[in-house]
C-alpha cells in the first residue's frame, strides 16, 4: 500500500518497517513544512501519524481506511527535525480497529494519534509491500 501512497512520499516519508498491525515511518521537516511560528506544520506531523496509522492497519489484507483520527501536539519540531512515528494496532473488532501512534524526534515525544479504522466489504490490496529496493 505505502508503494503506491504518492502523497506520503512526495514529502520524504520513508517506511522503516512493517508487521502485523505495527509500522514505523520517518520524515524530515523540511523548510516548506514549517508555519508562521516557525515551527513544523500540525498538518504535516497528523499526515505522518496518519501514514503510519494506514500501514499498520493494511498490513492483515482487507482495505482499511481511517473513520476518524485525533492527535494531541506535546512538543514542537523544527525544520531539519528527523521524525519517526510508530503505530501499533491496539485492538480489532469485527471490521473496526484503534490504532495509536507515538511520533518522536529521538526520544522525545512530538504527538500521540489516535485513529479508528474500518474494514472495507469484499476489497483486499492490490499492492505488495515495497521491497527494500522499492522504498
């Protein structure tokens, strides 16, 4: 699925790894990432919580998307920030699922996302998962 997220990686996101119901995902903040108070765009840091929270819950087969997300910022990050957001499904229920995602710079916590998938009826991937060349 992240071979074919164009979004996600026309900004430099980059998959780092992937499991069942688990991904880690790494972004710098560029210098167009960056808001009037000099500091990363919250739309930027949700987008890469969210790619996380999308290939953490793809990774079982059936086409997930998100019904609804909530991100809480407890620090700020800056352009040249190297950012890493980890999803872990917490749990799956009949075609719904919860999913959080810590993103950091090193050790320090940047955002806590939340997000709720659904499972699609009937539709599975099309798309493998990117080879270490693909990516």
């Amino acid at each position: 699925m992240f071979a074919a997220d164009l979004a996600s990686r026309g900004l430099g996101i980059e998959l780092l790894d992937a499991g069942p119901g688990t991904a880690v995902l790494r972004m710098t903040v560029t210098a167009d990432m960056v808001n009037g108070h000099g500091t990363a765009h919250g739309g930027y840091l949700f987008l890469l919580a969210d790619s996380a929270f999308a290939c953490a819950c793809n990774s079982h087969g059936p086409v997930t998307v998100a019904a609804g997300a909530d991100i809480d910022f407890v620090a700020p990050a800056h352009e040249g920030d190297l950012l890493t957001a980890t999803a872990r499904e917490r749990t799956r229920f009949g075609r719904s699922g919860i999913c959080d995602v810590t993103v950091r710079r090193g050790d320090q916590v940047i955002a806590e996302f939340r997000g709720r998938s659904r499972e699609l009826r009937g539709q599975r991937q099309t798309h493998s998962a990117p080879t270490e060349a693909g990516r």
